[in-house]
C-alpha cells in the first residue's frame, strides 16, 4: 500500500518568502510528526499530531513555524519569511496509535533550500 | 529525554556479520529501545525494538544487556543496501511519557564489496 508521501519534493525559495510542506499520512494512521534534519545531523523533532489536535509543538524554533492538520489526515507545515538557517529536508511521519508504542513510518522529506 | 551514545561509523565488509553498539547508561524502566536507519535521501526506517528480551526479526536482531544499561543491533550478513545511519533511541511509552522519537546523530555504517 501507499507510504507517507510529501510534496514537494524539493523547494527552493528566496529569503523571505512564505512557504507550505504538505504530509499526506498513512491512511488511518492518527499520529503524525513533523522533523526538521539539517546536513548531516540526525532528525529534529518539530510538532506532533493525534488526529487534529496538535499536543506537542515544543519542537517549532520560533513563531514563523506554524502546522496544521484540519481534519485529522493531511498536514501542512508552513513557514513565513523564510531565512537561510530554515534550509533543511523537512520530514513527516504517521503512526498508527503512538500509545500502543507503534513503529513511525517517515516519507522521504522535502529538502527546502533557502537563498 | 534519556540519552543514547553511539560510534559515529562503522565499517563492514558484504556478507559478515555486523554488530552496532549503543550505550544508554541512564535508561529507565519505562524506555523501549528503538532502532531505525536512514538510507541516502531518504527518510528513517522503523528496523527492530525491544524492552529486556533479545529480539529477531526478518531485519536484525536486538540483544540487550542485562542491566539494560547497552544494547547490539546485529545484522547477520551485511549486504550493500544496509549502507545507511543507524539511529538507537529510547522511547518512554509511561503514562505522561513523550510520544516523539528523540534522535542522536547515529552510527554511519559503511559496507564494503
């Protein structure tokens, strides 16, 4: 069956410029986590999701960071006035119930690339 | 969030056997200990976990020390796909505990033909 999927795959902006990251989850799936991963580090973890209610944001590294996911399937991760240090590859993953201690299953990311 | 330390590479030659250490003296009784890895552009794979008992599946097994203090992925023959980051984390999955992975910087695994 199909695996998280993001779009778009790549993303260049210019300094300053708004931008939107889509996760389209597993079908069914009720947790879903936003990472960022800079060059050479290991995932950072960004927000969390349980259906449409947001419970953890800890991970948003100012307020030009800002996720939704309206109806409890596709999330959107977006970012206003874009700055050099956003560029990274922006990750999603589900899960089918995070309490049960279930495996994340990641999409391959979104690499942001900001001039 | 307790932490974990691993060598920052390894090296393996194609078909032997590869163990992936990882220290994580501060576990407590709550934490599973979860592996994943990140082949080239792409994003992390869920490979084994496990809480006190050594675990096999069709990817790995996991043996954990005794006092949970250590624990070995092992990859029975390495083959050129399982090039990639290896990543433990504990995860406390206690009432109150945090849901998210917290990764480190993993063990980059490099196999030789």
């Amino acid at each position: 069956g199909a695996g998280v999927s993001q779009s778009p795959r790549y993303k260049v902006a210019k300094r300053g410029q708004d931008v939107a990251l889509r996760c389209d989850p597993i079908s069914g799936h009720v947790s879903l986590f936003w990472y960022q991963q800079a060059l050479g580090q290991g995932p950072e973890f960004l927000t969390y999701f349980q259906n449409e209610a947001q419970l953890d944001k800890s991970g948003l590294p100012s307020d030009r960071f800002f996720a939704e996911r309206p109806e409890g399937s596709v999330s959107t991760l977006k970012i206003q006035r874009t700055q050099q240090e956003d560029s990274a590859v922006y990750l999603c993953a589900s899960s089918p119930n995070v309490a049960t201690n279930e495996k994340l299953f990641f999409g391959s990311g979104t690499q942001l690339s900001v001039l | 969030d307790a932490k974990t330390t691993q060598p920052n590479s390894m090296e393996s030659n194609e078909e032997e056997p590869v163990h992936l250490p990882c220290n994580h003296s501060t576990i407590s009784g709550t934490d599973y200990i979860h592996w994943y890895r990140q082949l080239p552009s792409q994003g992390p794979e869920y490979v084994i976990h496990g809480l006190t008992s050594n675990v096999n599946n069709r990817m790995a097994s996991l043996a954990i020390a005794e006092d949970r203090k250590s624990s070995t992925l092992i990859l029975h023959r390495a083959t050129l796909r399982d090039a990639a980051v290896y990543y433990c984390i504990l995860r406390d999955v206690s009432q109150g505990g945090s849901e998210k992975l917290v990764f480190g910087k993993g063990t980059k695994l490099t196999v030789n033909p």
